[in-house]
C-alpha cells in the first residue's frame, strides 16, 4: 500500500517543450486555413463545384463570396465538433458519480478537465453564428416570413415561435451558461472533496451530478435541433437529438482515452492499469456500435416512410456526386474500423492499439459533423482541401492547451475519494 500512495501523488508538468508542440500544431493549421483561403480565392473552384456555381450564386440572395461561406461553415464544424468534446467530458464526470462508478476514480481529473474548454465554445459559436447566420442558416432570412414576399415560405413561417434569431440566441446562451456552471461547480467540489476527505461532498456531488443529467438530457437535444437540424430547415426527424448525441459521446470517450494513454506514455498516471484502460475500450467500442445503430435506425425510418420532408437529407447526401463517397467513409471510420480494431481483449488493452483507433474514431467524427453542416449550407460547393485540415488543428491547438492548463493546476489523481481503493485495484 505504500507504493501505491507514492504512485498515486502526481502532479502534471505542462512543459515548455509541450507548449511548444501544442503551440506548432495551432500554427501549422493558421498556416494551411490561409493557404486553403487563397487556393479558394486564386486557384478555382474544385471540379464538382464548377459546374454548380451559377446555380449556387442564383439560389442565394444574401451570400457571400463561396470561400467565406465554406470557412464560416468550417467554423462552424468546428464549434460543434469540440463543443461535444467539453460537454461529454461534464457529461461522463457526472455518470460516474450517478452510478458510483469507483472504476474510474483516478481518470476523474482528466475527464473533468474537458470542460474547461465550455464557456470558450460558448463565445466561438455566439460570435461564428453573429458573423454567418444568413450564410449558414436559410430561416434567418426576413423575407422567408413576409407574405408579400415572392419567396415566402409557409412551413418556415409557421416554425417562427421557436425558430426566431432572438429566442435561438437566448436558448445558445443559456445551454453554454447552465453547461459551463455545472462544470464549475463539479469540478469545485471534486477538488473539495480531495481537500476535506469524507463524503460529505461526494453525496453532493451524486446530487449535482443527477441534476446537470436531467438538464443535459433536454437541452442536448434542442441543441442537436437548433445548431444542425434548423441547417435544413424543412427537413426534421425525430431520432436526430441521440443521433448527435451519440457522435458527441463516442468523440469524447476516443478523447478521453486517447488523453489517457498519452499521459501514460509521458510517464504519468501510473496507477492506471491494462484494466482501466480495457474499460475505456470497451466504451469506445460500445458506442461506436451505438452510433452505428442511431444512424441505421435514422435512416430506415426514413427510407420506409418515405416522406419527402424527411427523405430530403438522405437524398442531397447519397445522390450528389461528391457526398455519397463519404457516407461510406463515414461508416468505415465510425463502424467498421473501430468494431474490428477493439472486438479482442488484447487490442482493448493495448495502447498503441487504442491510440491508432481513437485518432481515428476522432477523424471520423469531425466527419460525421461535416457531413451534417456542409451539404445544407454549401450544397455541392463543399470541400474537403487546407481550410478543413488547418482549421481543426487550430482547435485542436486551442483545445489542448486549455485541457492541459487545467490538468496542471491540480493533482492527477484524487487522494480522497472515497473509492479510490476500488480503482487502485480494478480488476477485468
């Protein structure tokens, strides 16, 4: 047992030398943005956009110039994607405390710290949806609600007690600021807990934990609806909330472990075992097979009620020339690779194995996102060049950076949970 205490004592150094690493990947993408920028500007239009171009520039009477509608759509993108990393990191800290889960207790700090990247994302998405509304999402447009108007549109139009730019706004906010509080507060009271011992504060936080639950559950969905699926405005379905749920939950969990196994490769968190990290695998593998069960049961429902409001979003995807391909890359990246690479033990328990297929599973996923924005606000004048390699890295940079800030300010592992023993000796 001793050992284990001296193990169980460490603290993250953010290095200068992994500053500067963080800091090369952030620059490296400004460069390659700025570059996919001027090929946009200077080097034409890819080959599946040309023949689209007048057709595109007749259809929209607010646009701007394609090369600032494809990086607003890529902010966008973005924005979403590492907001569900922040979010599951809160979301997963909470199921622990809920289903007193004592597996997981010396991973707690590096789950938690994604949630520092919250009130961040908060700001991005206020600032990309002040700058690119029309661009991005047709409802915004005035004259869509003005019966005078040649291109009135009913359905939108009676959409407009929930689909208005004023309570859009006030739903972004209060979802960021209610999501970033709970962080605040969880995290607060896990470091009080480790200060003060006892379960005085571990009671407190089943409670606070039970309760963010509840608030995720409804407001993860409204999300879902208003930051993607008002992208299509006519368009709707019903499974769509656990649709992004479950893309958001199986990038946050290939994150988390892939956190994990880094730490273990720079020397820290030695406690953690072959089994803790089995457990992550098997949470990877799971919802990748979840996943893969909400996109099916999407598109079946769809495909077998054949509604035309509903079939639209499967039908510009699977019959454009350029999208089709990547609903297959889609489903490998997200299915298939991960199923085969995690279906062993052994490969669960192996870090090269989980680093391989988390980058992956994390690749994917920016992937599934892009194939959710991009066709309802690019149509076929989407790409994939610089500008979608660069601009994740710069979030990845930023991301990073505030994650591992956090993890650096506080001890790696809580000496004073009250079931640390059990995850000290975690046995699968």
């Amino acid at each position: 047992m001793e050992i284990v205490a001296q193990n169980i004592d460490e603290k993250f150094s953010f290095s200068p030398k992994l500053k500067k690493q963080v800091f090369i990947i952030g620059i490296v993408g400004i460069i390659l943005s700025i570059i996919g920028i001027l090929v946009m500007n200077f080097g034409g239009h890819h080959g599946h956009e040309a023949g689209h171009v007048a057709e595109h520039a007749m259809a929209e009477h607010h646009g701007s110039a394609d090369w600032v509608k494809r990086l607003f759509a890529n902010l966008w993108i973005n924005n979403l994607f590492f907001t569900g990393l922040s979010i599951i990191g809160v979301f997963f800290f909470a199921v622990q405390y809920v289903a007193n889960a004592g597996w997981s207790v010396i991973l707690l700090r590096v789950i938690s710290s994604f949630g520092r990247f919250l009130p961040i994302a908060g700001v991005l998405m206020l600032v990309v949806f002040f700058f690119a509304s029309h661009d991005l999402f047709h409802w915004t447009h005035d004259y869509l609600y003005d019966e005078a108007h040649p291109e009135y549109d009913p359905i939108i139009a009676g959409k407009a007690p929930f689909l208005n730019t004023p309570f859009y706004l006030t739903r972004m906010i209060a979802f960021f600021t209610v999501w970033s509080i709970f962080a605040f507060v969880l995290r607060k009271n896990a470091l009080s807990e480790d200060a003060n011992g006892g379960t005085k504060y571990y009671r407190r936080l089943v409670r606070i934990s039970v309760g963010f639950l509840i608030f995720f559950g409804v407001s993860s969905s409204i999300s879902a609806w208003d930051w993607i699926m008002s992208i299509d405005t006519h368009w709707f379905s019903t499974m769509f909330g656990w649709y992004v749920f479950a893309s958001w939950f199986v990038s946050g969990l290939a994150g988390i472990t892939l956190l994990v196994v880094l730490l273990k490769d720079w020397g820290y968190l030695k406690p953690v075992t072959e089994n803790h990290l089995h457990d992550l695998g098997k949470f990877v593998f799971a919802f990748s097979i979840f996943w893969t069960y909400i996109w099916f049961s999407q598109f079946l429902l769809i495909y077998y009620a054949n509604i035309p409001e509903e079939t639209v979003y499967f039908w510009e995807r699977l019959k454009s020339d350029y999208y089709s391909k990547f609903i297959f890359v889609n489903l490998f990246l997200n299915f298939f690779f991960p199923f085969l690479g995690l279906m062993t033990r052994d490969a669960k328990r192996k870090i090269t194995f989980l680093k391989i297929v988390c980058v992956v599973v994390l690749i994917g996923h920016w992937l599934d996102f892009y194939l959710m924005v991009t066709p309802g606000t690019l149509k076929e004048l989407g790409g994939l060049g610089f500008l979608e390699i660069g601009l994740p890295m710069v979030y990845l940079s930023a991301f990073a950076y505030v994650v591992l800030s956090g993890l650096s300010k506080v001890a790696l592992i809580p000496k004073n949970h009250p079931m640390l023993e059990e995850s000290l000796y975690h046995h699968t």
